[in-house]
C-alpha cells in the first residue's frame, strides 16, 4: 500500500497541469462545439493548445512517476523516462507493428491506435524508477567503466522497455479483443448493459483498455454507434435508446466527482489544505464544466483504490438508471456541463432535465460515501499524507555515539535486526534518520538495533520503522543499498 501511495503522490505533479488543459479545450469547444476549431479561429488555438498537454499526459506519468519514485531528485531518471516512454510508443505504433508483422498499416490491429496510453507512461516511470535504485550504483569493468553508475540507468532501462514492448505486442491485441468481446456481450442487456459498461469503462481507464469498449458503444465497431447517432451524424437513432451509453456519465462527471473531489479536500490536513486545494478544486470545476476527470480520478486511483472501485460502482449505477428511465443526453467532447448544453438540442434527447436531480443525489453519495471512507480507514487520500512523523528532532540525535566507524558492518547488523534483506521493501533517510519500509515489522529486533548505537526506533504506522542514528546515516544508507542491490 506504500508503494501505491507513492505512485499516486508521484502522480500529482502531472495531474496538476491537467485543469487547465481541460479548460482550454472545453472553451475552445464551447465556442465552436462542431467545427473543433476550423470554423473559427480563437477556438482552434485553445483547443490545440489543451490537446498538447492532455494527449501527452502518459508522457507527464511517465517523468512525474521516474522522479517522484526515488529520493534522489536527478535528472538521468527524467531524460531516461523519456527515453523509455519514445521506446515502447515508437515500437507500439501501428507503422512499427505494421513493419515487424509485414503487412499494411490499415491492417494492424485497432489496438495499436492507442498505444500510447497511460498504462504505457506509468509503465516506463517505474521501470527507470526501479533500475535508478537498483543500478545506479553499478561498477563496469575499466574499459566500460564510462558506462557505470548512473549512465548504466538508461542502458538497462532500454532493454527492459525491449522485452516490455515485445511482450505487449503479443499480448494488447489479445486484451483489446477480449474487452471488445465483453462490450459486444453486453450490448444486449438494455439497461443492465449500460451500467456494466459504465462500470468496466471507469475501471479501465489507467490501463487504456476502455478505448476497446469505447470502441463498441460509442463508435461503429458493433453498429451501436451511440454518439453518431445522437447527433445525427449517421441515420438509425431511436428515441429514449440511443444516447443511453453516455447518459449516465453527466451526473458522474458533473456532480458525483467534483462532489468526490470536495469531500478529499475537506478531509486534507489544516496544513496542507491551501497545497492540495488549488488542484483538486479546479480538477472539480474542470470535470463539471468539460467533463475531464483524469486529474480528480488520479488524485486517488492507486493511493485509495478501494475508492476508485467504488467509484466505478457508482459509475455503473447512475449508467443504468439513466437507461432505465431513458434521461438521455449525449456528449461530442465529453460529459460536462458544455456538451449537457449543447446536447439539449439533439432530437434524441429524452427528459434530459431530470439528469440534473439525478447528478444531485449523486454528489450527494460521492461527498458522504468518499469523506466517511477517508474519516473512518484514514485513506492517505491528497493532503492527508504524513511526510515526517515527528517535526521537532532532538538535539540530542546530532549526537549519537556509534559502535563502529565502520559503515557496512553496522548496515550489515541493521539488517539482521530488520528481519534480513528479504524483509526490507525501501529504505532511505533524512537529516538524522534512518527511513525503513518493512513486509513484517514483527521481525525487527529493537534491542539489535539500539545494540549498534541507534538512541531510538519510532514505529510509523504497520510497516514502517524510523531509527535515530545521526547526521552519519547517509552513509549507513548507502552502505544498506549497496547491500541490497
């Protein structure tokens, strides 16, 4: 659950830019809602400006996580994410799988149409984040030693990303497939339909897979069709059926996230309210007016997953009564309050107020069932997180008398007391502190501990211990990950 919390904390920075982006392009939208910009020419240059940070967002995962993942703030780990992410794009673009499988391009899979997904971004961050703590500190034989250390990070980074895309080649057409079979499967339930869809599509969204049944209700893959039809685009609509897959979405985005998003930020920390406030409130009032949830949905995806599943339920639920009812509405960007306005001159839209009570209750269940969830599990949900247990350090601690001067022989005793290297998860530190991330604290032998000269153990949480050695633990933390690597 740490390294999770890490990852959605390494998230926020990228998240951060993305109300913005949102704006721009839902403006832009909003003052040419058919056209995209080429009826007018304002609307052009803020749609295309908002489109170059959404539609690079994994690329943003990608160096937000390889730099949030580590201590260490070094800039090999952001050029080496780079570097990753261009690898398995490049590889996974319908050119390349065209070229390695010897056909033409109009025959490549529709998977590889959207490679370059999030899964894609977070994928390459923690491979380069994982081989910086591991290799970092490599020593090459003297003819290569020019590409020890830290430039080894982008060499091994490269050839891990290799076998990653390999195996992704294989495999992503196989899964966009199955998902295209499951949407095809439930296309036939009515209602129930709907609000699995809506249920699968949420969760699938940090794996780029919800393209697939996207591709299914929304687009003409199964003849559905559902925003084509709703406009008018295409013939074939039916009254209070079609708009029925994106119905649903309008009291989520408009109502039951920002509500979500409130309700996180009401349950932050006094000292960290006016940090996490300025992104999650205009996350909110992004996803209200244009329908773009990734930054509210990324705030909490991997640091409280419970509460995206829940998240995904609700999404599902508020789909089926939508249908079941037949409030259509339907959306060409997506579900905000722009499109619920434009959408109101569809001729397929049916009863389209009464989505507006709908959203209200569902702002209602996100607020209470979000905000008891953090309340009651203490869910390290943005602005909640415990950075440093204990602000105030002893004066005391700067004074710490070790048993030896020998670094690795008191890392070396360190990990026998924490349980042995196979117990250790992560370790780092601070100005006076040894940081360690356990499997089982139940392991750790305190009086080992305090037997090298440590003067004290604070217990942070199930799994995480800090040990007061003094201003000398940087080099007993490096003597520690030496060991480990």
């Amino acid at each position: 659950m740490n390294y999770l919390q890490r990852l959605g904390k390494s998230l926020m920075l990228p998240v951060s830019v993305m109300p913005i982006a949102a704006l721009l392009k839902g403006i832009g939208y909003w003052i040419d809602p058919f056209g995209w910009g080429s009826n007018n020419l304002i609307a052009a240059f803020l749609i295309e400006s908002g489109t170059a940070i959404i539609d690079n967002l994994p690329l943003l995962f990608a160096v937000g996580i390889a730099i949030g993942m580590i201590q260490e703030k070094d800039m090999t780990v952001a050029i080496c994410a780079v570097v990753c992410y261009l690898i398995i794009t490049t590889l996974l673009s319908p050119e390349a799988v065209a070229l390695f499988r010897g056909i033409p391009v109009k025959e490549v899979p529709l998977a590889f149409e959207n490679s370059a997904n999030t899964l894609v971004g977070i994928l390459a961050g923690l491979v380069v984040a994982f081989n910086y703590q591991h290799f970092s500190k490599v020593k090459l034989p003297l003819g290569f030693s020019f590409f020890g250390g830290k430039r080894f990070v982008p060499i091994i980074s490269t050839f891990v990303m290799l076998v990653i895309s390999a195996i992704l080649i294989v495999i992503w057409p196989l899964l966009y497939s199955l998902f295209v079979g499951l949407g095809e499967a439930i296309s036939g339930l009515g209602p129930i339909g709907a609000g699995l869809y809506g249920f699968f599509n949420r969760l699938l969204i940090s794996t780029g897979l919800h393209h697939a049944l996207n591709s299914v209700f929304w687009f003409d893959s199964a003849g559905i069709n559902d925003i084509g039809k709703f406009w008018g685009t295409v013939s074939g609509g039916v009254q209070g059926l079609t708009g029925m897959y994106q119905a649903g979405f309008f009291p989520i985005m408009m109502f039951g996230l920002p509500a979500a998003g409130i309700a996180i930020y009401q349950c932050a920390r006094p000292e960290k309210k006016k940090q996490v406030g300025s992104i999650l409130l205009s996350a909110a009032f992004a996803s209200f007016l244009t329908g773009v949830t990734e930054p509210l949905e990324f705030s909490f995806m991997f640091v409280a997953p419970f509460l995206y599943i829940i998240h995904a339920v609700l999404t599902g639920i508020m789909m089926f009564i939508a249908a079941f009812f037949q409030w259509i509405a339907g959306f060409g960007f997506s579900a905000g309050l722009i499109d619920y306005i434009l959408s109101i001159r569809s001729p397929y839209a049916n009863d389209i107020f009464m989505l507006i009570p709908l959203g209200v209750v569902c702002a209602i269940l996100y607020y209470c069932i979000f905000r008891f969830m953090i309340v009651r599990y203490n869910l390290m949900t943005p602005g909640r997180e415990i950075d440093e247990p204990i602000i105030e350090v002893d004066e005391k601690e700067y004074h710490v008398t070790l048993t030896t001067e020998d670094y690795d022989e008191i890392a070396i005793s360190l990990l026998e007391a924490l349980g042995g290297r196979g117990n250790i998860i992560f370790v780092d530190s601070c100005i006076t502190r040894l940081r360690v991330e356990l499997k089982d604290i139940n392991l750790v032998n305190e009086q080992e501990i305090l037997a090298t000269g440590a003067t004290g153990i604070v217990k942070v949480g199930k799994s995480s211990i800090q040990i007061i050695i003094g201003t000398e633990v940087g080099f007993i933390v490096d003597s520690i990950n030496d060991i480990l690597m």
